[in-house]
C-alpha cells in the first residue's frame, strides 16, 4: 500500500466510521510502485452494508469527496456489490489490500 494511504489510515477511519462504511479496500496503482501522487487517482472498494441504502446516496458522494479533500487527488470509489463482471473482479483481486474494516462490536 502506498505511504499516502498509509500516513492518512486514522484520517481514513474516522471518514469510514463518519459515512457508515462497513469495509473499504484499495486496489490498482495506488498498492504498489506505480502510484504517481502528481497524476494517479486512488481506486477504493467500498461496502456501505445494508443499513446505509436509505442514505446510500448522500453517504457513497459524501465520502468520494471527503477522500479526494483528504488525498488531494481523484478518488474512484466502486460499491462491492456492483462488482459483477468475473473479470473485473479477478483485476481487482489481483492488488485488492484491505484499508477499514468496521469492528464487529459497531456493526451490531
């Protein structure tokens, strides 16, 4: 994971626990070496879970711009659930690293 993302973690969490996010994966440039801060985007996978769709709206564009203010870059954030496609999925596996996941207590 780039040392962006990793310089921000609390700052990730505390959006994650602000916009209802049940896990939040990064996938793409932004894991390895290719990431360029100056022209990269960062690419998240996000889970809301089911108890955010009266809002899901407000919370999915209230976090893409709040990470982007955070970065200081273009945030591409993709819903877990929308992930259909065998072969996207498998590209994403490929660099997909765990960033948030919503401790069990506060799921409840």
């Amino acid at each position: 994971m780039h040392i962006i993302i990793e310089s921000h973690r609390d700052q990730v969490h505390q959006l994650c626990r602000q916009f209802g996010v049940q896990s939040l994966d990064v996938f793409g440039s932004a894991t390895g070496d290719a990431f360029d801060p100056q022209r990269s985007d960062i690419d998240f996978i996000v889970d809301f879970g089911p108890e955010a769709q009266p809002d899901l709206f407000n919370r999915y564009f209230g976090l893409n711009e709040a990470l982007a203010t955070l970065f200081g870059c273009k945030v591409d954030l993709v819903m877990a659930r929308g992930m259909v496609n065998p072969h996207f999925i498998a590209s994403v596996n490929r660099t997909r690293q765990p960033v948030y996941a919503r401790p069990i207590a506060e799921a409840a």
